[in-house]
C-alpha cells in the first residue's frame, strides 16, 4: 500500500511544480469557492491524521488540523508530501487502529470502528484520487488541464476497466 500511496503523491507533487501561487490559491467557481490549495491541503492532513495514529493507535480525521499555509502556499505544500513520504519510507506496520468519528452532520455521536494502517492507507489514496478529480475541475477552470495526464483522478480500477473495452 505504500508504494502505491508514495506514486499518488509523487503525481501531486509534479504537479505542485508547475502551479503558481496565485493559481493554487484561486477560489474555484465552479468549486463553490474552493481552491486546489484547499483540496490539497485536505488530501495531505488526512495523511498527517494516519501518521499521528501510529502514536496513539486512533485515527480521527474530523479532529484534523487545518493548516492554511499548505492550503495557499504550494511549497509547504510540498513540504508537508515530502515529509508524508518520508513516514512512509520509515516503514508502516499493519498494526490495529481504531477509527473514530461523527458520521452525522449534528456530530454529536462519535463512532469507533477497529481497522488497520493498511486499511487507512488505502482510504487515503481513494480520498487523495477524489479530492484529485476535483483539483482536475479546478485546472479546467483556469485553463490547465495540459498540466495533469488523462489518468489524473481517476480510480485505478477504471483507468483498468476503460483500458479492456477499447
């Protein structure tokens, strides 16, 4: 699961390299006023949530922190990919989680599920393909989409399923 979470990262950060501030920190229209710094921002903290759980052995992706200077700067941005990366590197055992969270929109219920590292690291890649599917609306509407190849926030199962039936 990491190699795999470490690619999808690596594909974020390129594309990091080629956004100007300004354009990584634009309001979306089209995004009710998101920008692709926002989605990144909250890609990478759901990652920081994991990486805390090592310690402590409960994930709570509602308590996250919300960091603005990965959601407008893209250097922290890259910053905060590079260290991810290097937890990642460190070697990730699949040891017993538990998850917690209010799946409600009142919160006022916290739920706790048992999972693992691996179970987690595979949800935040299928939360890092979704949120990459709506930067990719993001670069559309600025005109950059030539920035990302076609395969950019698609879920590999579909980039699968598309390469059978042509």
């Amino acid at each position: 699961m990491t190699q795999y979470c470490k690619q999808n990262l690596f594909e974020l950060k390129e594309l990091l390299q080629n956004l100007s501030e300004e354009q990584y920190s634009r309001p979306s229209e089209i995004l009710s006023g998101a920008s692709i710094g926002q989605h990144f921002r909250h890609i990478l903290e759901f990652y920081y949530c994991l990486i805390e759980a090592l310690e402590t052995g409960i994930v709570n992706y509602d308590n996250r922190k919300r960091n603005k200077q990965i959601e407008t700067n893209p250097s922290a941005a890259k910053t905060a990919i590079d260290n991810i990366i290097s937890v990642l590197d460190s070697g990730m055992e699949c040891t017993d989680l538990t998850l917690q969270g209010s799946f409600g929109v009142m919160g006022d219920q916290v739920v706790s599920i048992r999972s693992s590292v691996y179970r987690e690291l595979a949800y935040n890649l299928e939360h890092s393909i979704h949120h990459q599917a709506l930067i990719k609306v993001g670069l559309k509407e600025q005109g950059m989409e030539c920035l990302i190849g076609p395969g950019f926030g698609v879920a590999p199962a579909t980039v699968r399923f598309k390469q059978l039936v042509q």
